[in-house]
C-alpha cells in the first residue's frame, strides 16, 4: 500500500514536473520569406532578442529562424519544416495573405499557435498582431495634407502593384486625400521598394510636372526620391513623406527636410513573439483579435516622425548603423497588459 | 556503363537518395508518412513545371514564361471558380479552361520562337511579362480564395491514401503515354542537330511549336497544384518558379544544349532542390547564411551529378 502511495506520488510528482516544464519552455519558428532588406534582418533581431528577454521571467523561449528568399511555395514549406520540427508556436512574416489558409489548417491541427505580422492573412487559424497598413498610409497622407494647407499638386510612388501591404497603403492615402478637394493627385507610379527606382521616379516626376508641391512616397524609397528633389533644388518648395533610417533621419535633420513619416516598426515580430509566449501561457486577451478585414487581427499603435519629435528620434537612433530603422515593440509588461 | 547509357538520370537519383537519409537523419519527422506527403504537396507543382521545361529542353529551346503561366492559369482557374459558384461541376469546368489557357500560352511561345524565329531566351522572357501583366490584369491583388472542394481534395485523402500520391501516379502513367509517343524522339532529333533533323524530313517547326504547347500544358497542371496547396488566386506566384524548373532540368542530366535528358531526372531535380531547402534547414544553419548555404548546395548537386556521371561512363 505504501509502496503503491509512493509510485502515485512520484508519477503526481512527474506529471507535475513535465507540466511546469511544458508552460516554462516554448519552441517558436520564425518564418521570414523575403531577405531583401536590413529591415527583415532588424525585425528577426528584435524578435530574437524579446525571446531571449523572457528568460528573466523564467521562460526558455527557444527560437528557430527560416529567413531566405522564397516564393511562396518555398515559404509554404518553412511552415512544413516547423510542423516536422514539433514547434509551439510559428511567427510568420507572410508572402502572400491567402495562400497559407491550407498550410495553417494543418499547424492548428497540430496544436500549433499561428501568428502573422507585417502582412494579415485570411487565414481563420492565424492571428495577426501587426500595424494596419492602410492607416500607415492614411497617417503619411494626413500629415502631407496638413502640412500642405490642404492644397497642392501631390503625386504618390508606391511599392510593388499587386502586393497586399501596397495596395492598402494606397487605399489608405486615397481615402484622405478624397477627403480634401484642394489635393490634386496628378500621378501615381510603381518604384517596387528600390531606392534607385524611387530616385528614377522621381526624377521623371519633377520633368512631367514641375509644379509639383508633395510627394507621397513609401519607405523604401523616400530616400532615392528626396535625392532627386535635392538635386532639383526643390527640396524647400516640396514637403514629401520619408522614412525611419537612420541615414535618411540625419539627412532629413542636416537639410531640414519638409517631412513626415508613417513608422512601420521593425519591433512587430518582437510584439508578435511576446503576444505569442502570452497565448502559449494559455492567458486570453481582453479584447478578442477580430478586427480588420479578415476579422483576426490584432493592431498595434503606429508612431509617428515629423518635425515636432526628429530630434528626439534622432537621439534613440544615435550610434546605430545607419540602415538601422527607428523601431517600437511592445515590452513584455505592454504585453500582459492587453491580457486578462 | 550501359545502365548510365539508358538511365541518365542515375547521378541525380543517388543524390535524391543521399539527401533523403540526410534529412532523415537531422530530422526523422520529415521522412515520416506525413513529412513526405508535405513534400509531395510542396513540390508537385515544380515537378510538373520542370516536366513541361524538359520537352522545351529536349530541342535546345528554353522557356521563360512557365512561371508566369503558372500565375496566368491559377488566376484564371480561381476568378472562374468563384463566379461559377465553385461547387463540382463549375470546379472541373475551371479546370479545363485553365488547362486550355496553359496549351494556348505555349502555343503563344511555339509560334514566337520556331515559326518567326526569335530567340528562345529573350522572346519567352518578353511573353512572360505579358502573361504576368495578363495575371495582373485579371487579379491586380492576390487573395481571392479558391473552393474549399477544390483545396481539401488536393490537401485531403482517397481511399485513404494522400491525393498527392495518386496524383504522382497518374503523372507516371502520363510521363509513360507520352515516352511512347513519337513526339520525345523527334524533339531531341531537333535538339541534337536541327539541320540534320529538318533534312531528314522533320517538321522542325511544328515540333518545337508542340514542344511549347507541351510545357504549357504542364505548367497549367503545376498551377492547379499551387491552386490546391495555396487555396487562393496570386498574380505573382509563379515568378520564381521558372528558374528553380530550369536547375531541376539540369540537376536531372539534361543538357540545355539540347538532344540529350530525361522527365524523370527532372522530377527528380525538383525534388532534390526541395530536399535542399529543408536539410540546410534542419542542419541548422543560421538564418543569416540559408540562402547562401542553399545556393552553394545546389551547385554541389550540380557537380556531383557531373562527376558521378563521367566516373560512371569511365
């Protein structure tokens, strides 16, 4: 009888034991499908080192990177290759919003927690913790109405056609400038996220319309274009959108550019992974992940540069590289917060 | 020596082999029952495409557009499924549209390239852009999901066995069809000596033409298993996938001069550039170093199939 007391105990006692551990310790894939930025380098940085952070809390957060240039496909199976692997959680920054729903049918099955970030997916088995685009590029749109008094001749330089994040930028700074009659958007062309494409662009631009008065430009190639604005000499007739490098925000500082910009932070993989660590803990959110327009969604605040706090972005940006973005994540405690 | 002779595909079936036991060994999931059949899914469609490029191939000609008409026909196939309503019959009616718009993409480049001689290269890279612009034109934003009929059939089972395997089953019927067929002798008569073929009385023309109008055909298959493992419509899907169906053609021993290779060693030549992927992976290269690891891999590929060929014919 002792004897059988004893056994109850110690399997109680494993059964504990292995359960402390599975709440302590989680496995997270992040999956990244396009290496062709320092920003996606900055954004797995940022995600390694939250995870790294919650060991202080008493949690092993082991990370596993797929980082490569694939197309989707390719990144379809990275998503495999976690399944295979038996991770916790799959952090994904997605090539495509729907092409994922068959793969992530499969992870839930699994037992696999799926987050997206950066770009949402219609997929139901997938939150998305991440900025809402489309208000990333109404916020750009805003401020170049206000600073232009609601009037003048715009022209906007957009990313790739057809990528998602585009075209809700796009829909974003439509949807503004509609709201202001005085705005007259006169052209609208495709730099695909190439700074010398923007440069290019920009420079076809200022030949077409010369009375050009703002630039709506996405970051990426807010720098090629202002080049060309510098080089016209239009740099103090234009206000134009720029960007959340540090070399782009000492040049915007040193020649007192006119500009403003959306900050998409690469700090939303981090955000992503402490929200995910949360789940994982089984804690439930106050505010159920249903917004946007495929109802999963959860967005984080957007921060925004202009004249009013450059010097102090300038100043969290002192000593860092200078392809290093201005970034903001949620900490571990902002975190927790937003949970019950 | 003999077996080399009738089986150019042997150097690349031993690396196949030799990446299966690697990955294998890093990480035993991936050669379970459910890793292979995520293997099948993932890379069926970069089979058929590399299938479709081989016949190019086997003429000395190249085709650049594959991976755009893999975008064109998988926008088109999901556009028509979503306004037919995407119950069974309006699925199978998409199908054969799709399948059509892949034959008549090909016949697009047979007719530009052997009938008003342009080259291969620069005229399938010109029609790429305009399929490409086509798939843009149709669907400007990925996203329109397909059926799920249509999804779960390829992603689910028959009979209790994967889709995916009787699909590759189906394919092997096919591949030996057509291996019967005159049409793989006449391309590589054309592929090896043009001129000699043409004296002979060939139809150099009409095959090369037939030899695109193949490729399409496949790479209207491979679209409708991206279609199947993606659930959705994306104008730019098949972009990349061109070049990976041109490495895995050479990976199986086939020469893009033409007149020499196989479909099989191209089948396995996709494989192998998938077993590439997630072995790097699973060895655990940091994520800094896997594309530059993945580049180099397949280059090693490349060489070893070299020099087990030549030590096999030595």
């Amino acid at each position: 009888m002792k004897r059988l007391a004893g056994l109850l105990l110690s399997t109680a006692a494993a059964v504990a034991m292995s359960g402390a551990a599975w709440a302590a310790d989680f496995k997270i894939g992040l999956s990244n499908g396009w290496v062709g930025s320092e920003w996606r380098t900055q954004m797995i940085e940022e995600a390694q080192a939250a995870a790294a952070a919650w060991k202080a809390k008493g949690h092993n957060v082991t990370v596993l990177v797929q980082s490569a240039n694939v197309d989707v496909p390719g990144q379809i199976a990275q998503v495999r290759n976690f399944i295979n692997q038996g991770v916790n959680a799959i952090i994904i920054n997605p090539n495509s919003p729907t092409a994922f729903d068959p793969v992530f049918a499969q992870a839930k099955e699994a037992g696999i927690l799926v987050i997206s970030t950066d770009a949402e997916v219609s997929s139901p088995d997938a939150v998305y913790v991440g900025i809402d685009q489309k208000a990333w590029g109404a916020a750009a749109a805003e401020w170049l109405a206000k600073t232009l008094g609601g009037k003048g001749n715009v022209v906007a330089i957009n990313g790739v056609a057809g990528h998602p994040a585009n075209q809700m930028r796009v829909s974003g700074y439509k949807e503004v400038f509609a709201k202001h009659p005085g705005i007259k958007l006169v052209n609208e062309v495709n730099a695909n996220w190439d700074q010398a494409q923007g440069q290019q662009a920009m420079q076809n631009l200022l030949a077409t319309y010369p009375d050009i008065n703002g630039v709506w430009v996405q970051d990426g190639m807010a720098a090629g274009a202002w080049k060309s604005i510098m080089d016209a000499g239009k740099s103090g007739q234009i206000a134009g959108t720029g960007e959340i490098r540090k070399d782009f925000i000492d040049l915007w500082t040193s020649k007192k550019l006119n500009s403003g910009a959306s900050v998409n932070p690469p700090g939303v993989m981090a955000s992503a992974l402490n929200v995910a660590v949360l789940m994982l803990q089984k804690k439930q959110l106050k505010t159920p992940a249903t917004t946007g327009r495929y109802k999963n969604a959860m967005y984080l605040p957007i921060p925004f540069i202009d004249q009013a706090n450059l010097a102090d972005a300038a100043k969290k940006l002192e000593g860092k590289p200078g392809h290093y973005s201005y970034t903001s994540q949620l900490s571990i405690a902002d975190a927790e917060a937003l949970f019950k | 020596m003999t077996a080399m002779k009738r089986y150019p595909f042997l150097p690349a079936l031993v690396i196949l082999v030799v990446l299966l036991v690697l990955n294998g060994a890093f990480q035993p999931r991936s050669v379970s029952v459910a890793g292979m059949t995520g293997l099948a899914k993932t890379y069926l469609a970069l089979m058929l495409l590399a299938i479709g490029q081989t016949y190019v191939v086997y003429a000395g000609d190249i085709d650049l557009s594959a991976g755009a008409i893999v975008s064109l026909v998988n926008v088109s196939v999901v556009l028509l499924m979503e306004h037919w309503g995407g119950d069974g019959l309006s699925v199978l009616a998409a199908i054969a549209i799709g399948l059509a718009t892949g034959l008549a993409c090909g016949l697009i480049n047979g007719v530009v390239v052997a009938a008003l001689r342009l080259q291969a290269i620069v005229a399938t890279f010109a029609t790429s852009i305009f399929f490409m612009g086509l798939a843009l034109h149709l669907m400007p934003v990925a996203g329109t999901p397909a059926p799920a009929a249509f999804w779960r059939t390829y992603g689910g089972r028959v009979l209790e066995v994967p889709f995916v395997f009787w699909a590759i089953i189906a394919l092997a019927a096919l591949l030996t069809i057509l291996a019967r067929t005159r049409l793989a002798l006449q391309l590589l008569a054309v592929g090896d000596d043009a001129q000699g073929a043409y004296q002979s009385g060939l139809p150099a023309t009409a095959i090369r033409i037939k030899g695109y109008a193949l490729c399409g055909a496949f790479a209207a298959l491979a679209a409708l298993c991206v279609t199947g493992d993606t659930a959705s419509g994306d104008p730019l899907v098949g972009g990349k996938m061109t070049l990976f169906s041109i490495a895995a053609v050479v990976l199986g021993g086939s020469a893009l001069s033409g007149g020499h290779g196989t479909v099989v060693g191209s089948l396995i030549g996709a494989l192998i550039i998938g077993l590439i992927g997630s072995l790097v992976y699973f060895v655990g290269t940091p994520s800094e170093w896997q594309n530059l690891v993945q580049g180099v891999a397949i280059l090693l590929a490349l060489m070893a199939g070299i020099l087990v060929g030549r030590k096999a014919r030595a």
